[in-house]
C-alpha cells in the first residue's frame, strides 16, 4: 500500500493523483506502516521528500 500511494502521488508511470496517494498512505498507516505515517506528516507540514528518497532512477 505504502509503495501505491507514493506512485499515485508522484504520478510515476501514472496520472499523477496526490488525493489519491494520500489515502493509500493512510491507509497503510492505519494499518502500522511507518514510513506511511512519516510521509503524510512531512506532506502535512508542507516538506513532501523528492520521489528519489524513495525510487532509484
């Protein structure tokens, strides 16, 4: 779910959709994924990390 979110949310190899993304990273983060719940706080707090922190190009 965590991996989900973050493609829905950078649009990688998808229509970028960062709403979507976003409830999938909720979702994870109810289900105990912490990377999942540290992302949304730094989306929250306006500081999103680059989608290389996550995927290698």
């Amino acid at each position: 779910m965590f991996y989900y979110g973050l493609v829905l949310y950078y649009g990688l190899g998808v229509a970028r959709d960062a709403a979507a993304g976003l409830d999938w990273l909720a979702r994870a983060s109810a289900r105990g994924d912490r990377d999942a719940a540290e992302f949304i706080a730094l989306d929250q707090a306006g500081n999103a990390p680059p989608a290389e922190r996550y995927f290698r190009r």
